[in-house]
C-alpha cells in the first residue's frame, strides 16, 4: 500500500502531465484530432469479445506464474521478458486481427505518430520531476529521470503499452456500447480502483487505507478521461511506465 505522501506525488506528477496533454491538443489540434468513436455493428458483442481476449491474457499470465514462459536468466532477460508480455498479452492482439478492428479502436493512430511519442517523452520528463519534487524536494527533482530512463527497463515499457492497449480495447468497445464514453472511463476506473480491494483486505488494510480507493478512483478517472479526449496511447504510455517506475526509486542524500 502506497503511503499518503507517494499518493499525493503522484497525483500532482499525473496532473501535470494531464494538463501537458491537453494543453498540446489545444495549441496544436492538427496534431490531436483526436477519435469520433468506433461505430460498431453489435457493440456489446464486441465487447463481450473483449472480455474473452481479457480472459485469455489472465490465463497467459497464470502459465507465465507457473514458469511456462521465456527463461529470465542470463545476458537476455531483457529481450526474453519483452517476449514473455507479448505472449501474455497476445489475445488483445489476436482480437483485432480476427475481428479485422483498425488500430484506432485501441487508440493507436496512425498520424502523427511521432509528435504523441515526443509530446509523451517530454510530459514523462514532466511528471518524474514534479513527483520527485512533491515527494523528496526540490533538491531531488531530477534524481528519478536518469533511473527511469535506463535500456534494462524496456521489458517494463512493453508491458505498460500492453496494458494501456488492453484498456483501450475495452473503453473503446464500453463506450460504443454504452453510447456514453464518458461513463465507459468512470466505470473502467471504478472497477480498477475495486480491483485493489481483495488483496488490501487479505494485507490486513485499515478503514482509513480502504478510503484512499476513493483517491486511487479520482485519479484514473481523470486520466482515462484525458486519455480518452486525446484517443490516442502512444503518449500516455511514457507517463505511464516513468510513474510506475517511481514506486522503485529512494532519494538519498
């Protein structure tokens, strides 16, 4: 469980980046047309086989537990562990191509794909420095960049697309089914936010860690809101990982 001070770097260092985000599209809106919604024929059954593909990638992650996976071991861990995520997560990918979907209906465009990936680099910079600020001081808001930014964490940079790629899936066929995409990202927050229950309770979570589920709900649905408006991941996943990457970082002086 995250202590309060982390939750709250964490949030200032995702709303920096969230504001970036939506700054970009507005300064720059050529660049951020950003996406209508997928018209689908029957959208609940789309969804329905989003879930089976979300099935799939649990079962993938269960033989990965039980050692059916890549050897970790030795000069290649990197390389072997980026493969063993594309295997886990290859229903999501599998999904799209059976269904003949278009990259888009999981946020990834096909324009200006070069400007979102830089846009994201630069909002990650961003986030890292106002998280290691709010966290540690002003005297450390650089010390996180030179530790997220290393060739041995790209396994953790595959997995983050792969998971804000199957959360594209979803929101996009949610909303198209729903008709409300708005109410797609605050239901997918929800959920996520609940998911966090079973395993704080089996930890032995007090009340009072329980009620930061309600900022861990404020805080992804302010960033699939953004995520959603931009329709695009190739962004966000930098923000993503480089936040991920500061629950391994200690400042030290």
């Amino acid at each position: 469980m995250l202590d309060g001070s982390h939750y709250s770097a964490l949030f200032a260092g995702y709303a920096a980046a969230m504001a970036g985000a939506i700054a970009a599209r507005k300064f720059f809106p050529r660049a951020w047309p950003g996406y209508a919604g997928e018209s689908f024929r029957h959208p609940w059954r789309e969804f329905g086989y989003a879930l089976i593909a979300v099935v799939g990638v649990i079962l993938m992650g269960q033989l990965y537990q039980r050692g059916v996976r890549f050897p970790t071991d030795g000069s290649w861990r990197t390389f072997a562990e980026i493969a063993n995520q594309i295997l886990i997560f290859s229903p999501m990918v599998l999904l799209l191509i059976v269904r003949r979907h278009t990259p888009e209906t999981a946020w990834l465009p096909r324009r200006n794909v070069v400007v979102h990936i830089a846009t994201g680099i630069v909002l990650a910079c961003v986030a890292v420095i106002v998280f290691m600020t709010v966290r540690h001081g002003i005297s450390f808001m650089f010390a996180g960049l030179s530790q997220v930014a290393r060739p041995s964490n790209a396994d953790k940079l595959v997995q983050v697309f792969l998971e804000d790629f199957a959360i594209a899936i979803l929101m996009v066929r949610l909303g198209a089914a729903l008709r409300l995409r708005v109410l797609a990202a605050l239901v997918v927050a929800f959920l996520f936010a609940a998911g966090h229950v079973p395993a704080m309770l089996t930890q032995g979570a007090a009340l009072g860690e329980l009620g930061m589920l309600g900022a861990d709900f404020v805080l992804g649905a302010i960033v699939l809101l953004t995520v959603q408006r931009t329709a695009s991941i190739w962004w966000f996943v930098w923000i993503h990982f480089a936040m991920d990457m500061m629950q391994f970082v200690r400042a030290t002086g």
